[in-house]
C-alpha cells in the first residue's frame, strides 16, 4: 500500500457521508420549524454545502485523530492498521488530524458565527473522545454521543433561533448505543450490554416517532423511513445478541454506522422534505459502495 493510500485509509472513508446526513437533517428541522418555503433548499444551498463541509472535515479529523492517539494499542490489537505497519506516521497522522479539524473550524465560521462556536466546541469535544474518553466504559460512548448531537446542531444551525435540546438527545443515545457494541469488535462482546444497546435502539425509534409525527402529522412519510430505520439496525444486532462474536459485532457495528444515515433520512423525510430524505438515503448507497474498499470502523 502506497503511502497515500495509508492516510486515505485513515480517513475512514465510508463513514464520512453519514457527517454530512447529520447536517442534511439538522437543516431539514430548522427549516420546517421556521415555515421556509420548500424552495429553501435551493435558496440555502452554498451555506448548506458549507456547513457539510466543515462536517465532513470534523468528522475525518477525529477519526485519524483516533487512530493517532490508539497507535500503542492498535500495535497490539490491530497491528494492520496504516500507523502500526508504519505504512503511515503518528506525526503524518497528527498533521492530518489537526488540520481537518482546523479546516472544518474555518467553513463553519464561513458560514457564521453560531456555527463556528459550534463546530469548535464539536472539535474539541472530538479531540476529548479520542484522547481521554474512549478509555472509560460509560464516558467514551456518551462523548461520542454528544459529538453526534453537536453535529446535527451544526446543521439546525443553518437557521438559527430554535431549541435544539428536543432533538439532540436522539443521536446522543443512538451513538451512545453504536459505540457500546463496538467495545466486542476485537475479543466478542457481553450479551448484557448488547441488550442493553438493543433497548437504547427501541427508544430512539420511538422517540423520533413521537417526536416527528407530533410536530409534523406526517406519519405516512415518516413510518416507512422509521421502519427501514429500525430493520437495518436491529437485525444484526439481534444475531450478534445470538453469537457475541467478533464477526457478528463488527456486522452489528457497520449497520449501526451506516444506519446513521437511515436515521438522518427519518428526519429529513418526516420535517416535510421527503425529497431530501431521499437524498439522504442516496449517501448511504454510497456509503455501502465505499465501505467495500475501506473498513468502516
């Protein structure tokens, strides 16, 4: 593997769509809330594409940041990876790391002020994750979770003025859940906490549900994005339950990845945008195309 291949790997590659759904999402709230024509979209397009940029290089930022600070450990656990095989550097990998995230600071500013603010707070609460977090059962998947929560603020950030809190504690609690099954991926997981990760799923679809259709009265565009929601994500988890395996999790965690994107389809589809719902749902097809060539965890 060539050099640059090594960091293009480190940017995780299949997982950078599901940054921009989140913002895809958050946008589609805002915008309903603010009783925007349906033109909006179109209106507030160049924000919009900045706000997913900075997203997408947050995002890429904190996962080579990961595997910077998870050198030592990946030398052990997962010696393939780019920086343990020395295919990639922990000073190329902390360049990299630190730039994007620099550079997703500096397109959310672009945008404005408020997204800037958050888009800084979502860094340095990125950075925490990856350095300190992650090493703590209950604190590492909650950070994570709050950096999902930040991420869909940045893009209720489009039109500023509107309580986020209602919304943010979803992906919170979905990620809280991904990030919990994820712990099995190297040695095979605990039924216990699989369950419980199967319990935190079956709030989330029934508080985006509740939430979604008493807003809106949207139900009939809602449910069918719900319910592809929730078969995506709990069936692997179901067999992994079954056989706390280390194959069987890292199916689990690939859908609940991706199932991001499904989750931020809900969104865009049950606030009246149903066309952008199905856009949404166009970068999870092309998270699966990528995620052939590049691992997703």
């Amino acid at each position: 593997m060539s050099r640059t291949a090594a960091y293009i790997r480190l940017l995780r590659l299949p997982n950078l769509p599901t940054a921009a759904a989140d913002v895809i999402a958050g946008a589609a709230i805002c915008g309903f809330l603010a009783e925007a024509s349906q033109l909006w979209v179109a209106e507030q397009l160049l924000p919009l594409v900045k706000l997913m940029l900075a997203s997408v290089c947050l995002y890429a930022g904190g996962v080579v940041l990961n595997d910077f600070f998870d050198a030592r450990l990946d030398a052990v656990e997962r010696p393939e990876r780019p920086i343990p095989s020395g295919e990639a550097t922990r000073r190329g990998a902390a360049l990299l790391g630190f730039g994007l995230l620099a550079l997703g600071i500096c397109f959310a500013f672009w945008q404005g002020w408020w997204s800037g603010v958050i888009a800084s707070f979502l860094a340095g609460t990125i950075v925490f994750y990856d350095a300190v977090a992650k090493k703590v059962e209950v604190l590492g998947p909650l950070a994570m979770g709050i950096c999902r929560g930040l991420n869909l603020w940045l893009g209720m950030s489009l039109i500023p003025g509107f309580d986020p809190w209602r919304f943010l504690w979803i992906p919170v609690v979905y990620i809280f859940a991904v990030t919990l099954v994820s712990r099995g991926e190297v040695w095979g997981g605990r039924k216990s906490s699989l369950i419980f990760a199967l319990v935190l799923y079956a709030i989330v679809i029934f508080g985006v549900g509740i939430l979604a259709g008493t807003d809106t009265g949207l139900w009939a565009i809602c449910l069918p994005f719900l319910a592809f929601f929730g078969i995506l994500v709990i069936r692997p988890l179901i067999a992994a339950i079954g056989n706390p395996e280390p194959l069987a999790i890292r199916k689990a965690v690939k859908s609940g990845v991706i199932g991001i994107v499904a989750l931020d389809a809900t969104w865009a589809a049950a606030y009246g945008h149903w066309v952008l719902g199905l856009a949404v749902l166009g970068l999870m097809a092309l998270s699966f195309w990528i995620a052939r060539q590049f691992d997703v965890t």
